[in-house]
C-alpha cells in the first residue's frame, strides 16, 4: 500500500536531503537580498508566507521533489524565520523574561526549583528552531480505545497496526502530510522506519502542514511504552485524546493526564471513538458527562465561539464523524499558531507554579519604610548610648560655662576638691582634659557591654523582621541572612564609636564654643572681684592708719562685690541653659548620625540591595505571567 515504504526508502531520501543539503551551502544564497533572509530560526507561531503549503510532486526549498517517506529535505525541519505574528512576539517576550529570571534566581533558589523553567526554555528554543509550517499532532488514549484505528482512518491508509492483541503500538508512528519535518520527528526520537506519509485524497490539500503522531496506549502494562507517552506528550504541538464509552472516566487518563495539562485546552482535542456502539441518544449523554468530567478538570471547553478544548463523538470504525475531526485538524494546521499556544502553555503552567516564590501576596513594596529605618537608628543610637552622651555633653557645658563666670573663690575651692579627691567618671575625664592629657578611655562594665550587644542584635532583627514581612520564603529568607552577615562586626564597629566620638562629645575640649556675652560676662565678673579686692585693700588701710577712716565706703564695695559676684554667675548659669542644650544636641546627633551610618553601610544596604534583587525579579516573573489570558483573546 502507498503507506507502507519502509526502511531502504527513508534512508535513501535521507542520503538524498543531505547530499543536496551540502550543494545548496556551497553555492550563493538566493534568498540573501531578500526581507526576512539571514534571520534566526524559524519561531512557533510565525505567520506564513502565501503559498508555502506544497503538493505531494511539488519542488521543495532544497530543489528535490518529495518522496513517499515524510522528513526528506535537506532543511532538517528548519526554515528562516519570517517575521513573528503578534502571538509570536509575546511570547518571545515572555520566554526572554523567563530567562532573565531564571539567572537572576539561581543564587536564591535550588536547581530543582528551577528545573521545570529551564526545561520550558530549551524545549521552547528547540521548538522554536525548527518548522513553522508544521504542526505536530499526537493522537494519545487508553488501551482499547481505538486511536490507531483512528490514526489510520485519518491518514487514509493502514499505517499503525490495529488487533485484539494488546498493546498494539509499541513505539510512536509518524505519518506527515508535507516535506520538511525531519527535524522534528528527530527531535520526537521517531526513527525513519517509522515515518510514514498518507494517501492522498481530496482533502489530503488541508492538511498540509500537519504530523499525526501514533502513541503507544498510555496505560500500557509496559513501562516503556509509557515512558514513550510521557516523552513525546511533552514535545508535541497538540494533542487528540481519544477516549471510549467504556473508559472515558478513566481515573489515570484524567488524573496523570488531563488534569495537569488543564492549561493546554486550545491545544487538545477530546473524541469520544465507538459511537456507534451507543445506542439512541446514548451518545449524547455520554457525551455530555465526558464534557463535565472536563471541567471538572479544569480544562474550558471551546464552546459558543470560546477558545478551548474541542470535544466531539466519532466512529473511526464506520467513519461517522471522522470527516468532521479532519475539517477541525485541518483548520487547526492552517492556523499555524499551535506551537506557540503550547510554548505559552508550557510557560503559563511554569509560571503557576514558580508564583509562591516570586510574588508577594499584600506586600507594600520592596523596600524599608521610613518608620522602620527611623526605628533601626533609634535602636542603634541608644545601643552607642547617644542620649546620655548628649546629657552629658549639656552638663559639661554648663560646667566650664560655671568655671568661666564664676567668681574666683568658688572656682579655686571646687578645683581644690576636685584635686583632692576625683571619685566620679566626670571627674576623671575633667582632670585629664584640664591636664592636657585628652579623654580617657573607660571600659564598660560587662553588664552594660552584654545589654548593648543585646540591643544591636534586637534591632538588626527588628529591620530584617519589616523588610521579610509578606515576601516569599526564598527571598524572605534572602533578607535576613544578608541582614545577618551585616551585623556580625556591628557590635564592635559600634563600641568603637562609643569609645572614641561617645568619649570626645561627652567632655568638651578645652575652649568649647562660647557664645557672644561670654566675654561681657567674665568681665562683669571681673570686675566684681576687682571691686572686692578695691573695697577689701581699702578697709585694711583704714585699720593700719594709712588712710583715712571712713568705713562705709569700703564695706560697701565689699558688700557689692561680694553680691554682685554670684549674681553675676547666677545669671551667666541661666544664659548657658539654651546653649548647652544646643551643646548636648549636637553632640548627641553627631553620635546618633555616626551609629546610623555606619547601621546603613552594614545591614540597611545589603538588605535593601536584597529587596531590588527581589523587585528586579518580580517585574520579570510579572512579565513571564503577563498574557496568560492574551493569547487565548487574541485566538478568539
């Protein structure tokens, strides 16, 4: 029969396609000058040019004419890629922010994770690299259910065996309808044995293009039949389930197949075969519940102008109904838009699958907020222990402005004390500082270091706490590792600020900044010392007899100088109040300021080089889901 060449045929076409093959690259391009030459190849889902479906005598691109074995040609199944329809560059689209996703991930997330996406993206650049005037088509069912007798009845001729005997098919059978798909059936594993090519009838024309795959049952008691299965089904551009009155609620058809490929409805089609057994509106009925079980599957049906799964009832036996599925398949190749579909379906169910770890359901953004980045720096500045330093910082102030404007008396008496026994801290650091030796360093007791490490490593926790709130898991957990290693020397990096600039704005230097009536202050308190010695030296001249004895006068200027003195420092002390404050603020910010940065350069910028990691792969995976529903409304 015209379907049954074998072996010595298929190989001599194939010694024919290569050896033309090899001339046409030696000679010049015809098609250099032309639009569309020298591009990459061919792309599922490419439109395609007027006239490029061929006769079965026609001459193909490589200047031999077709033989009776299906894949001769020296293209291999590679075609220059005309230019993308709007399907196409979608997914393009898609399948390049895939990519960029899945680099940006593999420090993040474990290669099995990634697995499923690298393999969408090789499968789709295999695809995508082969025909576009092809559509593979993979005729799948159950033990019994009669697919390879209709495999036959479509290709017009007995191609796949067909008996009793079970299983039947025991390794996939290709029968192609036009020239040019060689690579593809090399890429389904089909051996040139098992290529086949159908007998040509009045409707042979509308076929053009298409390659009916003959599966193996897919539950074969065999494993590596359906292994076969499992491999071409995952390949193929589309597929024919083929289901009987008997088994069409099959529990491993629906469940280890149909269900997981419930994203692949524009691309399946759904007969129920041995209609004729079924008796009345019997068919009907069932067919009816089969449509059903399919939505309870998930899977839309392509009902009422909606794109979808098809779902008809035949008799590949009697032919009723067979006509019909040919008209579907043959529109359905004409299209040219099958393997796109199933690359985007491959990539919409990759995509379903990679969302827990991407997209984070009632997150604000990603990034850290104000409040916790002020919280952050709040906690550091009490670790370093700002605040006090700057309470101490006023009081110093107001110390030296004290010594400054005080009368003479007290400040000899108060450094007499202080001399005399230094018992404080302060009093410690003022002696070095009046002695020239700069601030000294005091280390803190264990307890307030362990309480200070304690409150650095709370706050870390804190921010990386507010940062990881509402993200995946992966990137969550991205997060607080880099918050993590930021702080390892963050404790140190602190005692050191604390020691040195903590120490520095705790005791002012020598000459602190003064304000304007500091001078006018210590010549008024000058001058009432001045006035006590004036009155003091004239009341003893009077008591030896060297003057004139009047001793209203003196005891006045005594009295006045005595008064005024204080007086003058109670006043200076009330003026130094608003700038020691200033004093204290400042040194507490300068502290407060050196504690964020060096909070900032350890743990806020690794954690939010993080979160734009995280944003730059939430916008891919945005762009990877984008259109799950924009191809089907664009088919429709």
């Amino acid at each position: 029969m015209y379907g049954d060449h074998e072996t010595d045929e298929t190989d001599e076409t194939d010694e024919s396609a290569r050896a033309a093959g090899t001339a046409g690259a030696a000679g010049k391009s015809r098609t250099a000058g032309k639009p569309g030459a020298g591009r990459e190849p061919g792309r599922a889902g490419s439109a395609p040019a007027s006239g490029s479906s061929r006769g079965p005598g026609s001459r193909t691109g490589t200047g031999f004419r077709t033989g009776t074995v299906s894949g001769a040609g020296s293209d291999g199944g590679r075609t220059s890629a005309p230019l993308l329809s709007p399907e196409g560059q979608a997914l393009r689209t898609r399948l390049e922010a895939l990519r960029q996703l899945v680099g940006l991930s593999r420090t993040r997330l474990d290669g099995k994770t990634l697995a499923e996406a690298g393999r969408v993206l090789d499968e789709a650049a295999a695809r995508r690299g082969l025909s576009a005037r092809h559509t593979v088509v993979a005729v799948a069912g159950a033990t019994g259910s009669g697919k390879s007798t209709l495999f036959n009845s479509l290709a017009g001729v007995q191609i796949s065996e067909t008996g009793l005997r079970r299983p039947t098919t025991a390794a996939p059978i290709a029968c192609s309808w036009s020239d040019g798909a060689a690579g593809l059936l090399d890429r389904l594993e089909i051996p040139g044995r098992l290529r086949r090519r159908p007998r040509e009838g009045p409707g042979t024309e509308a076929l053009r293009g298409m390659v009916l795959v003959d599966l193996p049952d897919l539950d074969s008691a065999l494993v590596t039949h359906r292994d076969h299965v499992d491999r071409v089904l995952a390949l193929v551009d589309a597929v024919v389930w083929v289901v009987d009155p008997e088994k069409y609620a099959d529990a491993v058809l629906h469940e280890r197949y149909l269900r997981p490929l419930a994203g692949h409805a524009e691309v399946t089609f759904v007969v129920l075969n041995q209609v004729d057994r079924l008796p009345g509106e019997s068919a009907d009925l069932v067919l009816d519940d089969l449509r059903r079980l399919l939505d309870e599957d998930g899977i839309a049906l392509g009902e009422h102008g909606e794109p979808g799964a098809t779902v008809l009832g035949l008799s590949a036996l009697t032919g009723e109904g067979v006509g019909e599925l040919r008209e579907l398949l043959g529109q359905f190749t004409q299209e040219r838009g099958a393997a796109t579909r199933r690359i985007s379906a491959d990539l919409d169910r990759a995509a379903g699958r990679l969302r827990p770890l991407y997209v984070a359901d009632g997150h604000q953004g990603p990034e850290i907020g104000e409040a916790a980045r002020a919280e952050f720096e709040d906690r550091l500045a009490e670790a370093v222990g700002a605040y006090a330093a700057g309470l101490a910082a006023e009081r110093a102030w107001r110390r030296n402005a004290g010594k400054a404007c005080g009368t003479p008396w007290l400040r000899l008496w108060r450094w007499y004390e202080g001399r005399r026994a230094p018992r404080t801290l302060a009093g410690l650091a003022a002696l070095a500082v009046i002695g020239g030796r700069g601030p000294v360093a005091v280390e803190a007791p264990p307890e307030e270091e362990v309480t200070a490490r304690q409150r650095v490593e709370q706050a870390v926790r804190a921010v990386a706490d507010e940062a990881a709130t509402g993200l995946p898991e992966p990137w969550s957990q991205a997060v607080r590792e880099a918050a993590v290693r930021g702080a390892e020397r963050l404790p140190e990096a602190l005692d050191e600020i604390a020691v040195t600039l903590g120490a520095a704005v705790a005791v002012p230097s020598p000459r602190p900044p003064r304000p304007a009536w500091w001078p006018a202050a210590v010549l008024a308190q000058a001058a009432m010392t001045l006035v006590q010695v004036y009155g003091g030296l004239w009341l003893v001249g009077q008591i030896a007899g060297v003057l004139e004895p009047r001793l209203l006068p003196p005891v006045l200027l005594m009295v006045a100088g005595i008064i005024g003195g204080p007086l003058v420092e109670w006043a200076c002390s009330l003026a130094a109040r608003g700038p020691a404050r200033r004093y204290g603020q400042d040194a507490e910010q300068r502290l407060r300021q050196a504690a964020a940065g060096c909070g900032r350069a350890r743990v806020l910028e690794p954690v939010a080089a993080e979160l734009l990691r995280y944003r730059e792969v939430r916008e891919q995976y945005a762009t990877v889901a984008a259109g799950v529903n924009k191809l089907s409304t664009t088919h429709q």
